[in-house]
C-alpha cells in the first residue's frame, strides 16, 4: 500500500493549488480525480469552456452588429457550431494540460478513479488505477454538481445541465433556461448571441438573487437587447420532454398566471450541491451539515483530525 503525507481528493482548483502548496512545502502529495484530465469543473465543463464560447460568440456578434457602424463589411455571415465546439475543447485540452504539468513538475502522485474512504487515513481508487492508499492527511475537495429540479431529473437530451450546455452540436432555436443566476445568463448570453430565443425563467424577482440588485438590473438591460426574455417571480411546476423539444410549465407567482413554454432544451441552473457520493464518509468521523455539507470549523476542518 502506497502512502503518503497528504491524499487529495479532486483535481479542480481548490485540489490542484492545495497539492502543488503542500508539495512545494515538502510533502509528499498524491491527487485523485475521476476524470482523465485535471482542472475539475472549471477546467472542464465549467468556466474556461464557457469563456471560451463567449469569446467565440461575441467575435460573431460584434462581426453581425458592430462591423456596419465602422465602415466594415464582410459579407454573409454564417456560423460552424461544430468548430466552434472543437475550437473551445482544444482550449480546454491546453489549459488541462497545463495542470498535468504542474503536477509532474511538483513530484505530485497523480491517480485517475472514484476515491472512497475506507476509514480516516485509507482510500480505495477504483476506475483507471486500482489501488487502496493511506495518508497522514486526507483533503476533501470534491467540489459540486448541478442541481435538479425535484419534479424533472436531468435526462442529458432535453432537460440538460450547463455540462451538457457547453457541449451542443447544434444552435437551438428555442431554449427555456430555469434560473437567473449566473451560470444560466452566461449560456443564455452566449446561445442569444447565436440567434437562439432565450427565455429566463427565475423565482424571485430580480436576476442575479444573491449580487447587489443593482447589478442585475443593468445585466437585464443588457441581455434585453440581445433579445433575451425575462420571467421574474416565475415557477417552473413541470417539464415534459420527448425526443426532439420539451414543453415547460410555468406560473407567475405575483400575477397567478400560467405560461407554457416550447422549445429544444430546458437548461436547469438553479444551483449547485456538493458532489458526496459513494465518498465513504460513513467511514470516518466526518459528519454533514443541515444542507449536505462537509462541516468544518473556520480553517475547513472537519470533526476528523485526519481530514
């Protein structure tokens, strides 16, 4: 059995950077991951994917609304979803490998499986690598994952997540997103930009709920002009898919009205949870908070001295 000072559970920003400090403070470190390639949600399916298509977007949209004002004309316009698509992974690919690379340049163990405590110092990998370890210190960085809605589970068709979001091969040419926080108004943006009608639906009454409101009324001015549509103190009470779109259910809260959405996908972003199973936790002594939260005390940790 290999062991080690310190055992990272997660490879996504908060893992990576504690490896490589840990490491360069002398530790013998070791980093688990289920996935291939390092860099977590972020890396992945999150942030640098999405940068990476705003960016792209906003190149055809600037060429589409902007260009004329300046006295430049390029023609017909048109846009190549697929490579678009492989231009934004081979941003992901270079930014991944670079976090391999800092991982072999700090002598940093790096093993590719699903990690489960055994008890407070020993994980089982299962997946690539097979292989029970121990360390004087484990580190719980196993971040989230999207949140369904309770009534409409995530299918990975119609009814997706911003991880399936980033991954379309085709432009919608209806999406009804379910949330108004940021990560929906970033797709929401992005897929507006492409021509697709985008319509936000969001419980409370004002976008962006936990930002200064201020905030989210100059965004929704914003994205109103790239003809996003709005539907505040709204209630999503049923999503029914089949094959090729989804019909969504909606009721105003304030008005008592009922609306009816049909469109290609419906984008479910109304938060995050942390990303628990099959961790193993009934292992050790690490106990959960009232939200499913690892609980820990304020320098993160937890009722395990191990962990």
């Amino acid at each position: 059995m290999s062991k080690y000072d310190l055992l990272v559970i997660g490879a996504g920003p908060g893992g990576y950077v504690a490896a490589i400090r840990a490491a360069q403070l002398g530790q013998n470190v070791a980093l688990v991951d289920k996935r291939e390639t390092l860099g977590g949600t972020c890396l992945n399916v999150g942030c640098i994917p999405s940068k990476a298509l705003l960016d792209s977007t906003e190149h055809y949209h600037q060429a589409k609304e902007k260009f004329s004002l300046h006295g430049i004309g390029v023609g017909e316009l048109s846009v190549d979803i697929e490579h678009m698509m492989k231009r934004k992974d081979a941003v992901v690919s270079q930014t991944c490998a670079g976090i391999k690379f800092l991982m072999e340049k700090n002598k940093i163990k790096v093993y590719c499986g699903t990690a489960q405590f055994k008890d407070s110092n020993t994980v089982e990998i299962s997946g690539r690598d097979n292989e029970t370890v121990s360390a004087s210190n484990i580190l719980i960085a196993t971040g989230s994952e999207p949140t369904p809605l309770p009534f409409a589970a995530f299918d990975g068709e119609r009814i997706i997540s911003s991880d399936e979001a980033i991954n379309l091969q085709e432009i919608p040419k209806e999406i009804v997103i379910i949330g108004g926080g940021v990560i929906g108004l970033e797709l929401g943006s992005v897929y507006a930009r492409l021509g697709t009608l985008v319509h936000v639906v969001e419980f409370l009454d004002g976008i962006l709920p936990t930002m200064d409101r201020e905030i989210g009324r100059q965004l929704q001015r914003s994205l109103k002009k790239l003809g996003i549509k709005f539907y505040l103190n709204t209630g999503v009470t049923e999503i029914i898919a089949d094959k090729k779109s989804v019909l969504v259910r909606a009721k105003n809260n304030k008005k008592d009205e009922a609306i009816e959405f049909n469109a290609d996908y419906a984008l479910v972003c109304i938060g995050r949870r942390p990303y628990l199973e099959n961790l193993g936790l009934e292992n050790t002594k690490v106990n959960l908070d009232e939200h499913g939260r690892v609980k820990t005390n304020s320098v993160f940790l937890t009722e395990d001295a191990s962990i």
